[in-house]
C-alpha cells in the first residue's frame, strides 16, 4: 500500500483480524483483485533496524509466495513486542497460518454475504 489513506481506511474499515505470535494483521476488501501489504513495524517494538528489515524482508517473502490463494484485500502488518526474538522459520510459519486463516475468513464471509438461490 503506497498512501496513509490507504492505511487509514483498513484501520477504519477492517473487516477481518488474524494473529501470530509477535504479530497481527487487518484487513480490509479492495477492489484491485490482488491483496495489498502495508508494514507497521515501530521502532518502539522492534529496536533495531536490522530486526525490523528483516521482519520486513520476510512479511514481503510470505505474501508473494501466498498471494494467489489471498482474496482482493488490503492488509496491514503491525509487529507486536518480542517478534523479533523469533527465528525466520518461525516467522515464515506465523505469517503462513495467519494467511490461511485470512483466506478462510474471506471465503467464510463471501459465502455468508452471496445470495442464497431462494431470494
């Protein structure tokens, strides 16, 4: 995501919330028919620059390699304290299943709000 309105409306507008350990996403719908990542890692959490680069470096990684099963949405990415105690494997597996969950909420969601034949 390129603007602080773009992350102003998923935090306004978040229509799902996934958790990791050491991390939380939002999400909100696009409509650009690809998901979009927007990073949040304060300096107040993640110390040093490094840890927050490579935190960085692997939220990217993680998102290219799941992006197309991930519905059309925005999502923002904030680093919680501690997360960059954890190992890359690790991280690469906290960011896997919270897109998973993501992509079960979307489907969850879609189906909840499509119209039933018998309307």
């Amino acid at each position: 995501m390129l603007t602080a309105g773009d992350y102003r409306r998923v935090f306004e507008t978040a229509a799902f919330k996934v958790h990791g350990k050491g991390l939380m996403a939002l999400a909100s719908p696009n409509p650009m028919g690809h998901p979009r990542l927007g990073l949040i890692f304060s300096k107040k959490n993640v110390r040093r620059a490094v840890d927050r680069n490579r935190l960085k470096r692997l939220a990217r990684e993680s998102i290219r390699l799941s992006q197309h099963r991930l519905p059309p949405v925005d999502i923002v990415l904030l680093a919680r304290r501690g997360v960059h105690e954890l190992d890359n494997a690790t991280v690469h597996r906290q960011l896997h299943g919270m897109w998973r969950r993501l992509e079960r909420e979307a489907a969850k969601a879609a189906k909840h709000d499509a119209p039933t034949a018998s309307q």
